[in-house]
C-alpha cells in the first residue's frame, strides 16, 4: 500500500542485529553440539558403514546405522541452518538496495520478514537439544498411564491422557505403539502401555512423569456434579538390548496368556495371543497385546520388562547416591505435577514451573510442549 501524497515510504525494517543475534546464537549451538567432533564421528561412522562385513554382526550393524542416523540429522540441521542465515542476509541486502533505489518491493519485505521468524523457530528447536543432559534422553520411551482416586471419572482421564499423549507424538512426527490396554469398568482405561519411537522421546516424556489431576463436571453423575480424578504416568527408556545391565532368568517369570477384548481393543489388537508376564522376585507385572502371535507378544513384553528392571536398577544406584548426599525434601505437592481445571474456570496449570494457560482444549490434543521445556530448563538449573 502506498503511503499518502507527501509523505516519505517508511524505511525497511532492519535486521541487521537481529540476524547478528542469530548468528551468535547459531555459532553458539555448534559449539555444544560439537560440530568438529560431529564431522569427524560421521566419517568414522560412514567408514564403518561401508564395511562389506558390517552385517556379519547385526547388533553392531544395527547401531552403527542408528548412530550415522542421528550424527547426519544433527550435521544436517546445522548445515541448513548456516545456509538459511545466508539467504536471510542476501535478501536483507537485496530490501535494502530496493529501498535506497526507490523501487521498494512489499514482498520482498514480508518474505525477510517470514525468513527470520522461520530462522529463529528453527534455532529455539535446535537450542532444545543442549536442556538434555541424561545418558538415555535420545532414546525412545516406555510410557505407563495409570487411573488413580476418582472412579470412573479417573478412568475415563487415564484414556484421555493416553490421546493427549498420542496426539503430543503425532505433532513431533513421532510414533506410538499400544502394547496393552485394560479397560475400565464402565468407561475408560484402567491402565495402558504404549512406546513412543522418536528422538528425545524419553528425554521429553520423562518430564511428564508423575500425577495429573482432572477437576471437571463429571458426565457420570446423575447431577452432574464437579469431579476431581487422578490419573499417573510413568516413563522408561526403551532399549533394545539391556542384556549387559540385567539378565532376565525365566525361572523367575510366571507367564499367563489370555484375550484382549472390550474397551482396550479401540487401542490394541484383539487377538487370543495378549502375554502377561510377572517378575517375582520384584513383582513387575508387563503385559503385551499388540502383536499378533504369542511369541512376538512375549518378545515385546520381555524388552518392556528388561527396560523397567534395567531403570530400577538406575534409580537404585540414584537413591543410594542421594543417601550419601543427604536426604531431599519433597514438594508439598507430592508427586501431582499438573491440574487440568475444566470447571469452573479453564486452566491448565503445572505446579513445578508455574507455566499455565486457559486453552485447555489444546493442551488435551496434545499441546505440551511449552509444559516440557519449561520443565527441562528447571531441571537443568537444579530444580529436584
């Protein structure tokens, strides 16, 4: 739109220091990513790779692949990123020799203006990567949904939190696999498992371990009175092989076999082949219906129970450490980490960050990732 007769155009928007600040910022994540580092392991890796024998030993095979995987994706990501800083700096050039010529081009001012807001989404998500600090945060995650007080109701919101958690995976392009699903008495889910697949999976969904609260009215009551219901989550990182942190004896497992059926099959497969196992000498009870014959739902439930006792060890070997340093107090909240309030106000408030919002609708389709990241920074400035 052309100013009025008489009046000067208004002068570009200049990006210079901002487009500074994002090469600083750019500059920055290289050098915690390890980009020289980075350069070097790809090459090992594709040297590796390019063995004729390299799938004499599938195991070995098998992580070299996953580790040239994520070595490239990094290198990759900030390869696009340096080349996008590029393109925003010749186009703030090309805007401001428009300027100057008189000949100013509107486009070409809200295609720099798109370029560096796009530029600065890209470098927030890569600036993610450095809140992650545990050994298993790359891995994917072995998710637990429980009901807790509340009846019907918390069932009900242990099956709305498995959806709030599906449609969280789906946003980030991650998968879900529904291992098991126990139905609730009328409604809902008693309990469920499901594996997330992605990069960082764990390191993300750990943050969401604890209890959720739900303060609703109810649809289950004849009056429709307001309702508070509990509903937990556990998470796990899954490994494919933990054969060199624990060794499952099948002297110690009881296996029963039985059929999935009811509200649990919106989730899992109905087959006759649905696995439970139990470790007795811990009690860990896995169970697997998602697969379709017996053996590969014993297989799966064998890697979800190798990956919870191999986390009990973990978490073992934390508490002995933490006895030594003394003795943490916990919050007064316990472990409620999160209130989901539909009634009577709307609001999603989490009780460790203080971080809320009042779309509630959003964050039960899966808008969490504000609540995570939050989370991992308060973690990484030494919040317990």
């Amino acid at each position: 739109m052309a100013p009025p007769e008489g009046l000067p155009a208004e002068p570009p928007r200049d990006f210079t220091s901002e487009l500074e600040v994002l090469g600083e910022r750019l500059a920055e994540a290289e050098r915690y990513l390890g980009r020289e580092k980075l350069e070097v392991r790809r090459a090992e890796l594709e040297a590796e790779a390019a063995e004729p024998d390299l799938w004499n030993d599938p195991d070995n095979a098998r992580a070299v692949t996953k580790e040239l995987g994520r070595v490239a994706a990094d290198l990759d990501q900030l390869e696009g990123l340096r080349a996008a800083l590029g393109d925003a700096r010749a186009l703030q050039e090309l805007v401001e020799e428009s300027a100057a010529a008189g000949a100013r081009d509107a486009a070409l001012d809200a295609e720099l203006v798109e370029t560096v807001a796009a530029l600065g989404s890209r470098l927030h998500a890569l600036e993610l990567q450095s809140l992650f600090s545990g050994e298993y945060d790359e891995f994917d995650a072995v998710c637990e949904v429980h009901a807790g007080a509340g009846g019907t109701d918390a069932q009900d919101w242990t099956e709305m939190l498995l959806r709030m958690y599906q449609r969280w995976a789906e946003r980030r392009g991650f998968t879900v696999e529904v291992d098991e699903a126990t139905e609730g008495q009328e409604a809902g889910l008693l309990s469920a498992t499901f594996i997330v697949h992605g990069r960082f999976a764990y390191g993300l969904l750990a943050t969401e371990r604890g209890v959720h609260r739900l303060v609703r009215m109810s649809p289950f009551d004849s009056q429709h009175r307001r309702q508070t219901s509990f509903a937990s989550i556990d998470v796990t990182p899954f490994l494919e092989d933990v054969s060199s942190e624990v060794e499952i004896d099948e002297k110690d497992l009881r296996v029963d076999t039985y059929r999935s059926s009811g509200a649990g099959g919106q989730h899992v497969n109905k087959t006759d082949s649905a696995v439970r196992l139990t470790h007795l000498p811990t009690g860990i009870v896995v169970a697997c219906q998602n697969e379709r014959s017996q053996h590969q739902n014993k297989a799966k439930a064998l890697q979800i129970l190798g990956a919870k006792l191999a986390e009990r060890a973990r978490a073992e070997r934390r508490r002995e450490l933490d006895a030594l340093s003394g003795e943490r107090v916990d919050n007064a909240w316990g472990n409620q980490i999160r209130s989901y309030v539909m009634a009577p106000y709307q609001q999603v408030k989490d009780l460790r960050t203080n971080v809320e919002t009042g779309n509630v609708d959003a964050v039960l389709d899966g808008d969490l990732d504000a609540f995570m990241e939050a989370e991992l920074r308060r973690r990484r400035e030494g919040g317990p």
